[in-house]
C-alpha cells in the first residue's frame, strides 16, 4: 500500500466519523492532518459525500498551467509549420524578437494539442548553434597587431599620411596603440 493510499484511507475515517457524530474536534488523528481538512470534512459530512477512495488525477488547485494567449498559439504554429522549428528553436525565437518568455516544455504542449508535434520524415532534426569565445588563460601568450592607415589634410591642404598600430592582448583583452607619421620613421625593428 503506498503512501497516497494510507493518507485517503486516514482523511476518510475522519469523514466518516465527522458523518457518523458531526463533530471532528475529538479524534485523535486531527493531530496528523491539516488544518484545511476541518472546514472540508464538515463540508462533505453536510452534504452527505465522504470522498473517493482513489487519489485524486489532474492539477491541484492554483497550480494550472499558464494560458497561452490565442495570438501567440498562432505564433508557435506558424513557425512551426513555416520553418519546422522545434520547441526550443521556437522558445528563443519568442523570446528574441517578440519578447515574450515562454518555456519549451509550454510550445511543446500547444504543438502536441494541433498536432504538429512531430516533423516531416524528410525534415532533418537542426540544433541551436552554441558559440565559444576564442581564448587565451596566459597574458602576454598571444597578442594580435593590427595596422590602420590614417588620412588627414593638413592646415595648408596638403594630404597626411598617418599609421596607426594596435595591439590587443588576447587573455587580458588590454589594448594598447601608438601612432606613427610614416612607414620609413617607425623604431627600428628589434632583428
């Protein structure tokens, strides 16, 4: 006997016996139970029900499911039937361009009650990319140089030549640059 079954059959003898006297306050079981049992076992000894001996199926109250308004049932639809998306393709999508939150577990549930919760046989099953940043733990390991031309026009209209150098440490992600008048005025390399 499992638990479920030992928690009916005790909150029915308190029905019964609140049937049998119309009082609950003196069985020695209302210790066990709680406090929302009372004003139900005078209810139903009133009407004259003493309850089911089987558990109780379905939502407990208070705990139902989000509504999913009709416009948006449409959406998931749509993109499931126009682009063959799946729950959480559909989920992010929802999220991303028309901001409304709503889990994949939920698309699912509306794709299944029209459905479509399965793909064609010749659609191939696709994933959310995901994306690593590129990375370097060492500072100072791996650096990358980058060189920008500049172009000025000087006071007196003539064109000015400028080269900018940049270097970005990849762990650090520390950007240092310099810039320089002309290719044949830079340091002198270290070789």
């Amino acid at each position: 006997m499992t638990q479920a079954h030992r928690d009916i059959r005790r909150k029915l003898a308190v029905l019964r016996h609140a049937e049998a006297t119309g009082n609950v306050s003196d069985l020695p079981v209302l210790r066990h139970l709680s406090g929302d049992l009372l004003p139900v076992a005078a209810r139903l000894s009133s009407q004259g029900r003493t309850g089911s001996d089987q558990p109780q199926t379905g939502c407990r109250p208070g705990t139902r499911p989000k509504k999913i308004f009709p416009p948006i049932e449409e959406k998931i639809l749509r993109l499931r039937q126009r682009y063959h998306f799946g729950p959480e393709r559909i989920s992010w999508y929802l999220k991303r361009y028309h901001g409304f939150e709503i889990t994949s577990q939920s698309v699912y549930r509306v794709l299944k009650r029209h459905g479509l919760n399965r793909l064609p046989h010749h659609q191939r099953r696709r994933s959310i990319p995901s994306f690593r940043r590129y990375e370097i733990r060492v500072p100072g390991h791996h650096v990358q140089v980058d060189v920008k031309f500049l172009s000025f026009v000087a006071a007196d209209g003539r064109k000015v030549r400028r080269f900018q150098y940049t270097a970005i440490d990849d762990a650090t992600r520390v950007r240092a640059l310099k810039i320089f008048p002309a290719t044949r005025n830079r340091p002198p390399s270290s070789s």
